[in-house]
C-alpha cells in the first residue's frame, strides 16, 4: 500500500474548503447585520409564511405522487 503524496488533489481540496468557509463567513455578516439591525421580527414573519407554504406544497405534491401511484422508496 503506497503512503499518501501531496498534489494536486490536496491543493483543489484546500482551494474548494477556502471557498466554502468565505461564502460561510460572508453569510454570517449577512445574518448579523440583519439581526443587529432591527430587520430580524420581519424577517421571521416572512420565514414563518414561507414554512407553511412549502409546507402546504409539499403536502400537495405527496398526495398527487399517491395519487399517480407513485409510492415513495
């Protein structure tokens, strides 16, 4: 069994894991200037109709699957 080499494979890996934690980062600024800023009641309000909507749709789209004799796996 060979032992592990450093390559490109590694430098892609950390490249990729660098994007991931600034789009992470920028998001948390995002989050936080909308909670520090008096935006956040309004924001769980439209979050809240927006659950219960998909939540409506979701429902919908099992029960046509059903109908269609779709079943689930």
């Amino acid at each position: 069994m060979q032992g592990h080499r450093l390559g490109t494979d590694d430098a892609l890996y950390g490249v990729v894991m660098l994007y991931w934690a600034l789009v992470f980062f920028i998001l948390a600024l995002i989050a936080a200037f909308f909670g520090f800023g008096g935006i956040a009641p309004g924001a769980a309000t439209i979050a809240k109709i927006l659950f219960f909507a998909f939540l409506v749709v979701f429902g919908v789209s099992v029960v046509m699957g059903l109908l269609r004799g779709r079943v689930p796996r």
